[in-house]
C-alpha cells in the first residue's frame, strides 16, 4: 500500500524534539547536497503537524538538511496525522534502522532504539509495523508481538544481557550518555550510574566536567549509598576526592617455619588465610 505525498517548504519544517541520532556533517552531509542537486530528494520525507503551520520531521533529517544545502524551496513528504509523541517516536527510531546498521550507532542511538522498541513490545497493541507501511523502500521484517529481551537480541544479535544494559543505559543523563559514546565512560560504569537519581546524575557530571575521573568502585559506591536515600552534593564530591579512601594495608608475608606451628603442612594456602581471618575476627570483635 503506497501514501500519497505532498510537496512541503523547507522553511516549514523543523526537527524532531531531542532527536536521538546523530546527523551527518563534513564530507557525509556535502555529498549528500551534490546528490540531492543533481537528482532531487527520491524518498519522501515522514513529517506530522506541528504549532502554526509548521511540521515536524520524524524521518529524512539528514535529506532535509541536504535539501537546504541544494538550495531546495520543498521536499516531499508524507504527512502523519494524529500520532501520540510514543508513536512519532517510534517512526523516529526505527526508519534511522531501516536506512543504517544498528552496528554502526552510538551506544546512546543503541539504547533509545531498543529501549523503544522494548515498550512498544509490552503494549497490548504490540509492535507497531503498520505505522511503517508504505512509508520508506526497502524490506522490513517487523518483530513479532513478543514482549522478552531475548527476541529483541535476536534481531540485534546481542544477548540478553546486553538488552538489559542498553536498557539501563537509557535511563542515563544526555550529559552522561555523550561520555559513554565518548569512551570517557565505560559501558559497565554507565550501567551502574543509571540507578542513580536524575539530580545524582546531575552531580556526577559536574565532578566529571571538573576533569575528575570515574571509577567503577566510585560507581559502586555512588549507586550503594543511593539505594539507601537520595545523595548530598557534599557526599558525591567527597567520593571524588582521594583523600576519601583509605591506603592500603601493605601485604605481609608469613614464613613456613612460623605458620608450621598453627597449621598441618597438607593445609592448602586458602584454608590457612581462612582460618587466620576467623581468628582475626574472633579477635577484634572481643
């Protein structure tokens, strides 16, 4: 089934609200404007009514963009009427996957598709194909109305684990996500960060933009005490701070000849450390 497009003004359309991708620039955009000179804009455009005659753009911002750069008065589009801000999302989401490899997104880009094709999977109208119908070329293969994270790995290929951590990472701060795709984060870092509150977040990218660094123990930390009540400025900074944490105990090393007076000599180096800490236990707890 084929939608009926309309010729719309450049000047008339306006991106979609916290877009989630990233848009082509440099060399990638300025191809893109001599194509879009010399042959036109093929595909329409996916655009909905926005406030005072304007639209906004759920699918084709880079051909937009493009279009501008061409010196284009219009671009076709297909007009969406009537759709939920949930809906345009996932129009949003799922044409960038239609035209890029999911391998190829940011971890962030990762995190918003999957975590919105997750809850359009638990609603009871399920995956929402048909708000693709007829709207972009190519084929597409929609994911059946199953809600578990196993079959959105197996769309992806990646496992059920890596669900669960997209997921969380999409509970992170814009701030936050932009050091994940960065690699100033590490993945296992930003899970950790997610449980925090959002105004937590907030903190933590301040000690970050203060050049302090972030370590999966700090993470830990910050996301024990958080479970417990809502962080203090004060604490999350300290956390920060070396001085917080305690040196060391330099190891110390026992002779045979001195832990054969304790100790049978088939006893294996664990049992040994094992008794030696329940005595030492025994000992300060009196």
């Amino acid at each position: 089934m084929s939608r009926k497009y309309q010729e719309i003004s450049v000047e008339l359309l306006m991106p979609f609200i916290a877009h989630p991708f990233e848009l082509y620039e440099g060399q990638r955009l300025t191809d893109m404007v001599e194509s879009v000179r010399a042959n036109g804009i093929f595909t329409p455009i996916i655009a909905r009514p926005f406030d005072e005659g304007k639209y906004e753009i759920l699918s084709g911002h880079n051909r937009v963009a493009a279009a501008r750069g061409a010196g284009l008065e219009t671009v076709p589009a297909v007009v969406r009427e009537g759709l939920s801000d949930d809906e345009a999302l996932f129009i949003v989401t799922e044409t960038n996957i239609i035209q890029r490899a999911f391998a190829d997104l940011k971890h962030s880009e990762r995190a918003i598709v999957i975590a919105v094709h997750y809850e359009s999977m638990k609603k009871k109208s399920g995956y929402r194909s048909d708000l693709l119908e007829g709207i972009e070329d190519g084929t597409y293969s929609p994911v059946a109305n199953r809600s578990s994270m196993g079959e959105l790995g197996e769309r992806y290929g990646l496992s059920k684990d890596t669900i669960a951590r997209y997921l969380r990472v999409s509970k992170l701060s814009d701030e936050l996500k932009v050091r994940l795709d960065s690699g100033e984060i590490a993945m296992r870092v930003a899970v950790t960060l997610s449980y925090l509150r959002v105004s937590e977040q907030k903190e933590v990218e301040k000690q970050l933009a203060d050049g302090r660094k972030l370590s999966i123990k700090i993470a830990n930390l910050l996301r024990e005490e958080s479970a417990k009540g809502e962080l203090s400025k004060r604490y999350i900074k300290r956390l920060f701070e070396p001085s917080f944490y305690p040196p060391k105990v330099k190891p110390v090393k026992f002779s045979g000849e001195f832990l054969s007076e304790f100790f049978e000599s088939y006893r294996t180096p664990e049992e040994i450390e094992e008794t030696v800490a329940e005595a030492l236990r025994a000992y300060f707890n009196k």
